[in-house]
C-alpha cells in the first residue's frame, strides 16, 4: 500500500491554533511565538516527505515544535548551554505528554460552559489574556481571575480522574488513571 504525503494546508489548518498555543505557553514574547510558528511551518514544509507514518503526525509536529524552543532558547542564550533536559517539556515521556495533550479539551469541555469558552480561547486557541478581556468588555484583572478560578476547576477535574507524578519543579513528568470509568482522552 503506497502512504500518500499529508497535504500541508490541511495539516497546518488543523494545528495550527494548538502550536501556537503551545509555544505561547513557553515563550513570553508574542511576537516571538509568532515567528517561532513561521519556522516550524517552514520545517514541516521541508521535511514532510520524511515523516513515516501519518498516524504519528500530531507527534512528530510537536517534536518539531519542540526542537524549535529548544533552538530558540539556545540563540537567546548566547553561548550558554541549554540543553533539552533543562526545559520541562523535555522531562516527561512523549506519548505520556501526547496523551495529555488531547485530553485538555474534553476536560475543558467537561467545564462550565463559560469556563470552558474561556480556557478554549486562551488555552487552546492563544489568544491573550488582555485581548480577549478586551474582546469581553471587562478589565484585565477580571479576566485574570476568571482564568485562575477556571484553571483550577480543570486542575480539579483531571487530578479527579489521574495520579500525576511530578519532579522536585513540579513539572508532570507522568501519570496513571485513577480508575476504569474514567473516560479515556
């Protein structure tokens, strides 16, 4: 059976938002997350053919995600030494921190509803907090607070369902169901 290579439009279209959500989580600098998506989008484009199976796609685009921070924080370190293992995305398995990856939206989901409309927008979509509380029409600090009582609200929902076991950071660095009946992710 000849595997076809994935169409990019299509790929970028789907993951587009969760990369720059992801990379917005890690870089403080918008506009450098902006840039920082142009290059993986850039890579993708040159490496598609190299990618195995399509079934791994999720996977492999986040390992370039993350190559790309890694090398992000090398440049801004100027001679420095980063290495991978100093950034918390590094420390937990990677089918560990892929599973967790889909599991944050039907655990959002899960939230009320203005919760969960909140933390998809900032969480999943990246949008800024300031945007988005001017978007709403309230104050930034407002805003903040809603986030924190909706963060902890999901927090409480997936230490619910898993035992998550964590380095002396607190960083998640793996995990396990606390019972059957919890829907997996």
């Amino acid at each position: 059976m000849v595997q076809t290579t994935p169409d990019l439009k299509v790929i970028w279209s789907e993951y587009r938002a969760s990369l720059l959500a992801f990379l917005r989580s890690k870089v403080s600098n918008q506009e450098d997350a902006e840039d920082l998506l142009q290059e993986i989008l850039l890579k993708t484009h040159k490496s598609i053919g190299n990618l195995d199976k399509v079934e791994s796609l999720k996977a492999w685009l986040f390992q370039i995600a993350n190559n790309t921070i890694t090398d992000f924080y090398r440049s801004k370190a100027r001679g420095a030494n980063v290495h991978p293992d100093d950034l918390w995305h590094g420390e937990m398995d990677e089918d560990d921190q892929h599973i967790l990856e889909g599991c944050v939206a039907p655990f959002i989901d899960a939230l009320p509803s203005e919760m969960g409309r909140l933390l998809h927008q900032i969480d999943l979509q990246g949008v800024s907090q300031k945007d988005y509380a001017v978007e709403l029409g309230i104050s930034y600090s407002t805003l903040k607070s809603q986030v924190q009582a909706s963060r902890r609200q999901l927090r409480k929902l997936f230490e619910d369902c898993c035992d998550f076991s964590r380095d002396q950071k607190g960083n998640i660095v793996g995990f396990e169901r606390k019972c059957s009946n919890c829907d997996p992710c």
